[in-house]
C-alpha cells in the first residue's frame, strides 16, 4: 500500500478514533510495512462493537434480560501494562486499580512478573555472589546477558499466562513488571496484536519525589526477596538493583506516542497525569480514577444511622425517625467523633512539633514564631433521609461541615418499601425467593435497585473518598455500608451482600500505602460508650 | 520565615492537599519572600470548607432543607484562566465547558478579552495602515510597546470584570484570552490571589495538526474582527497576528509548575491530556469533561418510545405497553434509523472516495486495490422501561448494537407513579402547586426524583456521548430527552421543565466544533412517513 493512501485510510480511521488531532506530520519515516498497515488499536477497534459504555449489571444488551446480567463477551478485554523502576508504587497502582475495577464488577487479574521470578527456579544459571538470595542485583545488571534473556522470557511468559486468562472469561489483565525499555514494550505490544479483541493501555509510573521514593524503598525490604536478609544489606542491594535498571531506563515518550499508544503517566502519586491516546469508556474510567488518588493520612468514619422506628418493626426501606433508642446513639455518636477529631487534632500537632524539633537540632537559625498547621476540615455526610438526618442533628456546624446527599440513600426496595422480610415473602413469593437466590444482583420491582445499581449509585462517592484529604464521617444505611466497606476491604463480590454490618456500629478506616486498615467500634448501650473490637 | 520552616510548613500544607509527592527539592533557589511564604492556592484552601463533592441541588448543607438548594456561598470560586495561541481551540472549550458546567447547574460565565478589545474605541492610540481594521497584526506586535500596554490593561480589567461577577454571586468565571507569557499569568494569579476564596485553573490549548489549525483560521476569518474584509487580505492578516503571538508564546511548563500552579494542556483536541496539580472536586469533573471530547462527524438521534397504554390514558411514569399506534411508530422509526444509517455510510464512502479522487490526481503511483474504510457503528440505548424497549424491538441486532440501561429511565414520580396529573392535583394537592411553582427543583414525594436529580443520572451519559465516536440512537422518555437536548443545544435552566418535547418526534443532532446542529423530524401517522421539520 502506498504511504499516501495509507495516510488517506488512516485519516478515516482517526476521524473514527475522534483523534482527529492526532494524525502525525511524519508519516514519511515510518516503515512502509504491507502486512501491518496500522497499528493494533485500529485492527481490534474496527472489528469490535461494544466499545462504549459498559457497567455489569446496569447495562443490559438483551431485550427483557434478566436479573442476571450478561457475561462474557460484553466489551473488548483490556491489557493494563505497567511501566516504570523498582519502588515507584506500581503495585500500589495496580492494586488499587484491580479493587477498584473489581468493585466494579469487572473480571480483573494482576500477573506479577516478580512473583514468576521467584517461583521460577534458576539457581543454577545464576552466578550469585555467596550469602545473597536466588535474585540479586546483578540479576538486573542489563550487561549480565543470561539473567536478561531470563528476565524477558519471564515476562512473556507471565504475559502468556495473562492472555489465557483473559481468553478464558477475564475482563481486564494487569501486566505487572518494570517493562522498562522501548524493545520490551514493542514485543508486548506484538503479542498482544495477536489477539484482535484486546486493547492496550500502557499505565507510567514515575516518582521523583525522594521522601516517596525512601518510603516505597522501606517497604520494600519487608517484602518477598528481602524478609530473610540484614537489613543494611538488603537496602545495599536493592540500591544496586534499581541503578541497574535505571542504566536501562526509557520513559514513554514521542517515539510511542507517533505508534498512537495509549498510555498515562503518572508521576509523584498523581501529581501530574498525563494522558495520550485514551480511547475507550474502561480506560477513560482507569485514568479518572487513577488521577484521584492520594497518600493522605487521614480518617474515613462511616456507620448505619442510630436505630429508627422502622427497624423496631423490622420494615425495611421508608423514611421513620430515630427510636428512643437511636436518639440515645446519636448523641453519643456526637461526642465521640468530636473526641476523635480533637484526638486527630492534637497528633497532628504532635507531629509538626517533633518535626520542628528534628529541623531545630539541625538548623540554628529557627525562629518559633511561626503559626501551627492548620486543622483538617471534618466532613459529615448523611443520605436524605430523616434517620441519618437526625443522627447526626447535634453535630457542631462550626466545626463540622455537614452534608445530605442523596445517593448515600439506602437500596430502594420499589414494592417492597416499608414491608418486613415475612410480608414479602408473603406477598411476593417469587420475588422473595429471586432475592434469596441472587442477592446481588436481585433487582426490586416496581422501580426498585439491585446491590449492583446502588454500586453504581456511590462510584462517584469513591472517588471522592479517593480524591479527599479531609477526615469524613458518613451516616447511611445497611446496603451502602457494606458497599463502601467491600470496596475498602477488598471483599469478594458474592460475599457482599451477606457482610454483618449491625446497628450501633462505627468502622473506621485509614487508606495506607499498602492497603486500608479497618478499626471497628461499637457502642455500648449501658456505658453509653463506644468500645473498639 | 526560614526557608527551612517555610519547608517544614510546606510539608504539612502538601500532605493536607494529598500532593505528598509534590515538594520539589529546590526551595533553595526560590525567592524566600517574608510576606508571601505559600502560593495563593494553599492560602484560599485553608480558609475554606465545601471543597469536595459538590453537586446543586443534589447535596444540601442544611439540615430538612427544602426542594431549594443552597444558593451562593456552596463552595470556593473558580477563575479558568485559558492560555494558547490564537486557533488554537480556546473559544471551543471555553464553549463546551460554559455549556456543561450551566447544565450541571453552576453559575458560569465566560469573559473574552477579544471582545471587550472590540468594544474598546482605541483607534486614536494605533497607528494602522489604511484600510484595516483597528485591530490588524500589528496591534499584536510584542515590539508595539503601546499597543502592549493596552493589550495588558485590557486583559486585566476583563478579568476585574470576572472577579465582580463571582463576588456577585457567579461560579465559574473563563477568562479566554491567550494569556501566553509566564508574566501576564502571574500577573492574573496576583490579582485573583486577592480574593482568598477564589482558586485558580488554567487550561491551555495547544495544536499541533495542521489540519484543525487550518480549519481554525478558516473559522476564526467569518468572526467579527475579519466579517468585512477581502478573505485574501483577511487570512493574510491573522496569520501575521499569530506570527506575532508567536515571537512571544511560553507554554505552561517546569517554571510554573514549581509554584504548585493548578493546570491542564489540552494537546490536539484531548489527544494528549497533561493535569497538573488538580485539587478540587469541581477541576477534576473539568478536566475529565475536556479529556473526553472529540471533534468526528456523527449523529446523535434521540425520541421518545411510542405511545404508550399509560400514556392515553394521561397517567405519568408506570411501566405500561406500547398501544396499538406506538407499535406503528416503532416500526416506522426502526425502517427511517435503518435508512438514516445507509444514508450516513453513504455519504461516508462518497467522501472517502472524493478524498481517494483527491490523492490520485496528486500523486500517480496510486493503486486503488485498498479496502473502503469500516462503517461507523450504530448503537442503540433505550431505558429499561418497556414502553422503550418495545421501540426498538424490531431492530436488527446484526447491524445495531442494542442496550438496555437504567439511567435513561424517566423521572421517577414516587408516590405519584401512575396517577394523572388530575390526580396529583386532587390527592396531593400540596405536592401539584410545589411542582408548579418550581418545576426544576421539585422532588416527588416517596423517594421520587427531581429534574436535578435526573441532570444528575444522566450526566455520565452526556460524557460518554462526548467522548464516542459512534452513531446512536437513543430512546427515552420526556424528562431525560429535555435533559439531554437541554445539554445540547443550551437551553436555560429554567426553560428546561417546560420544553416542548412531543412523542413521535426524532431529533438529530450533529456537534460542530462551533456547536451543535439540531435537526427535527416529525413522524405523519397517515403518511407512516418522516418528515423533517
């Protein structure tokens, strides 16, 4: 094909990409290939609908579908390929990623080329300095040419692994290596072309930062490779494996970019994004989330509202005030997070004291005139209806900014509003036993949600927890609850809607590097106390 | 201050924004101003709650507030500050976004120096050759010390103008100029810091395709600086201003990002996306609107289902049948879109082959054994609702790809689902004369919803019609299609309730880069023909 047509056939094809921006001045130094006209974007697109808006469970593509929602073959199945060094927080990413999406209800794997390193057995070719492990620096020297050989065969084939299991019902594949050089993104890429339905997206991540940089660097010597070593040792090595790989290193940049890749750079925990070529809804979702997130130590509270009228009558859904007894919660509920939030307060100050203090030591000319940090805001969020309302009615404004949202609202029972369990089983046989068999995706009729739809409902929410750096209490209901806590805890699906969340119960979390850490406390009705498990 | 406390004092300020990456080591090299320690931004944040989550009308910050939301003080200001050259797209996503955040309820207003420049008699200050305008290039010389002078005056007191309008009680101002040297931007940031509670974006568009540069200028020279001049003289003109422009354009680059600016650059109409430093809530929903649009030709058709049982018998919502005649209206639509889509095809391949025609003449060595470009897909999206779904049941899934999806559900009336309107009137007669006298935040009593509500369902949808590339047709119901009209052809709030949206009537829409095209077609029920209106 002449580069002029090809440059004609790739115009209508950008104009269909809506990259119609995109077409690069350039086209006469690229190869002039005939088998490969276009890049493996454009082949996969071409060939595939579904490519836009796709929520499992909220989007049905059969007329008078089920509760149960299509699987399958619902949208083409997407590759996330991470890049960057040692220590700079792509398994945070792709752990985060892999909740989230998970959350969401989409398939999703993390295939670690480090973990297929370590089960895979190569003492032998390995000359390895006396007393260090299987895996040493000069495993990552790029001029030991065996150890490379080793390393690129490892990451294919943990690339394989990914794409038999994508092959087999997986949705979405997360490559999770450094895949830090041009060749070996190349190679991924071409591998991945042999599968026309699957689409790439390439997630950068940089870190330039150096007190991020140490921290990823401690928590790494707690993991896998180090947990038996001395730790001054340890720390020398692992130094030495990442100037390794830096000798090698090439970010993503204009070459990949004129191959039309799709790819986001992150840098310094979302800091600065940026994005290229972001074609699909899933990987429009992946960088919006992405953006969102931050390190911030701070404190999600969440709890159901105090125990309202209906509940002493075991109705579910309606609108009833508090009872006696949900009263009584609430204003213990007040006292105790406004103790929480000085308690938050007065570590933090700690904190900046005992930092100044360091800056002292080190540095004579300090004045100390300076004022204190400022506190962090404290958000109350309830849903709209009275019970969370009146929960937290005796909370300060002044201090707390208090919030009604309405889609902190519990599950909307449609019919089924304002009935116990025994009514509707009574009322509604088959739609009690529909519930029974498939809670999560059970929809109520008469306009009612299903656990999936009130998923939906509070994505925006999470992100907003993810976006935040402020100190939050939420007040909502049974199904919202366990809802946000899955997505925190990482709870699997089916469990989800069977998680014990009672009455009287405050969850309190704190998203770390690592993961989030979940306290749990409860109120004690006589003491009139809350008691942490 | 110290530079080291400053440092220290910065720390706790950067985990307070989540940007814990973001300290750069090279405070040494910044001026250590007594007077001015932080940025501007960090100063507005700290005084300021309501930074998070923030939707009119949708979260409410008093306690049992009624269907008016909190107008006003609902979280800090926002100044979009535009950078880029001139065609490069500025006004277009000034547009877009003005149209957007106005859908979502936000004040939002767009101040344009080039405007304001018209509307300044300066014609005794400039020295122009005969016979142009008072604005030729060499108004936009940088070596014109007094045309510059003037050019700075103007940009700042439109900005004035911005600053007023929000302290008034406005949202978002845009102020669209080119802003394009690091002086002027600091010189804007100094003024707004003034206002503590004010934070500041800038959004720079830059292009680097020839092609949407040209179809730019091409644009730009029907405006009003060129309406009455000879089109050579014209194009000859501007892009001796651009030249001009040119000689003193800097991006928004390290410099600028070392001051913690908060910034996004728009790189070939979202093409490339880099964010910088993105903090609040309402920046985020920006950025991730603007990171989704596309400029391909394509059609949007949207109606209503046929007529329903419930809908001759007057009653509202319910989940009735299509009647006799809405079973005629649907096999109508379905042979019109079928017809519609050959249409589009047609038309594609005649381009497709013009362009062919085009390329051949130029060059000899064409050989046209290539295959013709794919045809765009078609979707089609319909409510869960039946009435809607039986519209489109005829539909051949082999050339239509169909979905079902619950936020195209109509308004949903709560208690008042499938009472007439005479009913409402009758029954609730509190609830009747609350709806009348504010349609737009009226929310039906039992958990029923508001238009806002709904603004807000749908607000996922407008995005993903933004960011695809399809053809679609989409059917729904009379709330969401005003709504989604609403969005698309910028209608004022408060005519949105009152839209006249009859059933049986398909509307097309085309977005152009200057807007969107709204074309309308009636169905004749005698005929059992389209007629365009």
């Amino acid at each position: 094909m002449s580069l002029l047509k090809q440059n004609l056939f790739n115009d209508c094809y950008n104009e269909i990409n809506g990259s119609i921006g995109s077409k690069s001045n350039d086209t006469e130094n690229k190869p002039n290939n005939e088998t490969e006209p276009f890049s493996p974007y454009q082949l996969s697109y071409l060939k595939h609908h579904r490519y836009s808006l796709d929520l499992p469970g909220i989007v049905q593509s059969k007329l008078g579908a089920g509760p149960q929602p299509q699987v399958g073959d619902a949208g083409p199945k997407l590759v996330v390929v991470m890049v960057g060094l040692p220590a700079r927080g792509k398994s945070y990413i792709t752990k985060k990623l892999k909740r989230y999406l998970t959350w969401l209800q989409y398939e999703t794997k993390v295939f670690n080329v480090g973990n297929l390193r370590r089960h895979t057995s190569i003492n032998n070719n390995n000359n390895n300095p006396p007393g260090s492990t299987s895996h040493s620096f000069s495993f990552f020297d790029p001029h030991n040419e065996q150890a490379k050989q080793l390393r690129e065969h490892l990451a294919m084939e943990c690339l394989d692994e990914l794409i038999d299991w994508l092959k087999k019902g997986g949705r979405i594949g997360i490559h999770d290596a450094t895949n830090s050089s041009i060749t070996r993104r190349t190679r991924i890429m071409k591998r991945i072309q042999r599968e026309s339905s699957f689409k790439i997206l390439f997630i950068e991540s940089i870190c330039t930062d150096k007190r991020v940089l140490e921290k990823n660097i401690a928590l790494k010597l707690s993991g896998p490779d180090y947990k038996n070593m001395d730790p001054e040792e340890a720390l020398n090595d692992f130094r030495k494996r990442i100037a390794n790989y830096e000798k090698a290193y090439e970010t993503i940049g204009e070459q990949e970019e004129l191959e039309n890749i799709q790819y986001c750079k992150l840098i310094n925990v979302g800091k600065k994004v940026i994005a290229h070529n972001i074609q699909g809804f899933l990987s429009g979702q992946c960088i919006f989330y992405l953006m969102n997130l931050n390190l911030v130590d701070r404190r999600i509270w969440i709890t159901r509202h105090g125990e309202s009228t209906d509940n002493t009558l075991g109705r579910i859904g309606g609108d009833s005030s508090l009872s006696e007894r949900g009263r009584k919660f609430a204003a213990c509920l007040t006292k105790f997070i406004k103790m929480q939030k000085d308690l938050f307060r007065q570590k933090q100050l700690e904190k900046y004291r005992e930092e100044l203090k360091e800056e002292k030591k080190r540095y004579l000319n300090f004045s100390s005139s300076e004022p204190e940090p400022p506190e962090r805001n404290f958000l109350v969020w309830t849903s709209m209806l009275k019970r969370t309302i009146e929960t937290v009615e005796k909370f300060d404004s002044k201090e707390f900014d208090v919030m009604h949202i309405r889609f902190l609202n519990e599950i909307y029972a449609g019919a089924c509003e304002e009935m116990t369990y025994q009514q509707i089983e009574e009322e509604y046989p088959e739609e009690y036993a529909a519930r029974k068999s498939n809670k999560l995706y059970y929809r109520y009729p008469g306009m009612g949600e299903s656990y999936l739809d009130v998923i939906h409902r509070v994505n925006p929410l999470i992100i907003e927890l993810e976006r935040m750096t402020d100190n939050i209490l939420i007040v909502t209901h049974r199904v919202v609850l366990r809802i946000v806590l899955a997505y925190f805890s990482d709870v699997e699906k089916e469990k989800v809607p069977h998680m014990d969340v009672p009455l009287h119960t405050v969850y309190c979390l704190q998203p770390k590097a690592y993961g989030t850490e979940l306290l749990k406390w409860v109120w004690d009705e006589n003491e009139d106390m809350f008691f942490q498990e």
